[in-house]
C-alpha cells in the first residue's frame, strides 16, 4: 500500500488515491471470504462467541448494518456459485458483488457477472437500479406506463421483502424459538417455509398434514393459492395486496405437480388423481421421503421425473414431500435428490 506523504503533485496524489482505493477494494474481496469461512464453519463459537452477529460486533467492531451486508454476500454465495468464484479471482470487486446480488439469481447470474466484468461499476448500479425499478412495477402491475424495452435488457429476480421490528427482549426469544424449531424439523429449514408452516397449523389446528377435509371427504390445504396461467406468453401471476405478482418458473412447476385446474367452458380437473395422491401418502406412511427428513406435516406430491422430461402421474413417478423440501427440489439445489420406488434422480 502506498504511503501518504503530503505535498504531492496533483497527478501524483490522483495516482496515489486510487491505488489506494484499489486495494482497499481488494481487502474487502478477502475479507468476505474470511468472513464466510468463519460463518459457515461456525468457527466464532470456538473463538467464545455465540452467535455471528455478536462476533462481528465485538471481535470486528462491525455495525449492525456492515454485518448484515456481509452476511447478505455470503448467503448469496451458495445460490450465486460464480459471483464468489469471480471474487476468489480478485475479478470481481466486493462493491460491485454487493450491488449484482441484489438482483441476480441462479437463472441469471450469469448475464448479470458478466455485465458487472465489462462494465464501469457505476454502470452497474445503474442498470440493477433499473432492473429493480421495472421488476417493482411489473410486479404492481404498471408496465403498460413503462416505455418497450429490448428483450436483451438484464431482468431482477422479483421478491417481496417482509420486515419485522423487535425489542431486544423479542429477538431472544425469536433466536431460542427458531433454534426449537430447526431441530424440531431436523433438516436446515427454510425459515419463510418454516414461518408459514407454524401460521397454517395456527389457521388448520393440529389436523394430520396440516389439512382439512370437507363435508364430501376431500382432503384440502388450510389455504388455497391461485394461480392465473396465460396461454400465450406464458407468464403466471398470483394476485396480493401489492398486485399482482409474477411467479418464477421453479415456484410454477411445484404448484403444478399438483393443482387444480379450470378452465372457461370446461370442467375442473386435478394434475393428480385423488386415489393416486392417498396411495402416494399412504405408501410413504405420511412422512417426508427426503433421506433424514421426518417431517409428516405440509406434505405436497412431487413427480420424480418432471412430466417435461417425460415423466407420469402414475404413482411410481410420485413421492411425498414436505414443503420445504418440495421447494428446494425445484430449486435445484447442488447435491439434492430424491428417489421414487422405482427410479431415482439427482443432479448436482
């Protein structure tokens, strides 16, 4: 690093600035690193701390925010594989990461690390201010306002933040019930899927698989979403107090292995047949079939082989999962798998 000495040329201290920027640039991107290794294999508890958090209070001198923009590049890792290999390379700057997270997801890292290699990082910024913007008004359905853009223009993943404020006195007991409820569930849980699973058993009461049954002997969730598929361009939207709401391709395909269907001018129909899903449950004697996983609440029929890869809707292509794991399945999340009687699947 270069030494400051006063009196330099303006050329020179021009120079000096930014070398020296640079390489505070490049402690950040080595620092993140450290950081996720320090997280992800817990070392802080041996260092006598409980919690990440605190480490990174008493032991870094960090702010709550710093904090949670670091823990925010670090959880982004796992879904955004390449974002951190481009780090580990000293390509991709931490400033840049930060900013590239905030709208990239598995489908589109890739277009997003690339724009971010060739492009000024105030680019950048610009151009996920953008994404941001205009996956925020689809999302209120006011893109009929918004002038027609190229297709090639980079797309932000569309989510909707929910944010909570505790005392401090609330946040202990949240930390302690959460930790109950992931050994409880005894596999990493999702915590959104985790939170609306405790807000059904709450609506449903303590019914076997958090479902109600109808006077006619139907089997049926605590609550129902829909889902408005168009035949044309293919686009899915659910509607909530915020607008209607796109529904990413992975959120569709496990609404799909198993809906109801109606259509102007035709019966409604079921992807799955009411006597294949009660042999499907009944096999799996009402229990997660994901390996370690006994979960017997919020199940939801998966197909083994997707129906787009060729795969049926008899019962040797279906298994029972909880809805956590029914959603990291379509996730396609490095090293998950599971398995049918008959057939086996797996990727990563």
């Amino acid at each position: 690093m270069i030494k400051f000495l006063a009196g330099q040329s303006a050329t020179e201290a021009n120079q000096a600035l930014k070398s020296s920027l640079k390489t505070m640039e490049k402690a950040k991107q080595c620092s993140v690193l450290w950081f996720e290794e320090i997280n992800a294999r817990k070392l802080f508890l041996e260092l006598g701390y409980a919690s990440i958090n605190q480490y990174a209070g008493q032991e870094l001198g960090f702010s709550s925010s710093r904090t949670g923009d670091y823990l925010q590049l670090c959880h982004s890792f796992k879904k955004l594989p390449r974002v951190k290999e481009k780090i580990q390379s000293g390509e991709l700057g931490y400033t840049s990461a930060r900013v590239l997270v905030k709208v990239a997801n598995k489908q589109n890292q890739d277009e997003w690390v690339d724009f971010a290699l060739n492009n000024s990082r105030r680019d950048l910024e610009v151009e996920v201010k953008r994404a941001r913007q205009e996956a925020a008004d689809d999302a209120a359905g006011q893109k009929s306002l918004l002038p027609v853009l190229p297709k090639s223009r980079l797309q932000a993943v569309v989510t909707v933040s929910v944010g909570l404020q505790m005392s401090p006195a609330q946040f202990s007991r949240y930390e302690a019930l959460w930790e109950k409820v992931r050994k409880q569930r005894n596999t990493p849980a999702d915590k959104v899927e985790a939170l609306l699973e405790i807000m059904e058993t709450y609506v449903g009461g303590e019914v076997q698989s958090a479902q109600i049954s109808s006077p006619r002997g139907e089997v049926r969730p605590p609550v129902q979403v829909h889902v408005h598929m168009c035949p044309e361009c293919e686009k899915s939207i659910t509607q909530t107090s915020k607008g209607e709401l796109e529904m990413g391709q992975d959120e569709l395909a496990r609404a799909l292995c198993d809906c109801q269907i109606s259509q102007l001018g035709k019966p409604n129909t079921t992807s799955i047949p009411p006597s294949t899903r009660r042999h499907v449950f009944a096999r799996a004697r009402h229990q997660c079939q994901h390996p370690g996983c006994s979960h017997t609440k919020y199940l939801e029929i998966h197909h083994v082989i997707p129906r787009s890869k060729g795969g049926g809707n008899d019962s040797d292509n279906c298994i029972c999962l909880c809805s956590a794991h029914h959603s990291l399945v379509h996730k396609r999340v490095p090293g998950f798998q599971v398995k049918s009687p008959q057939t086996e699947y797996k990727w990563g």
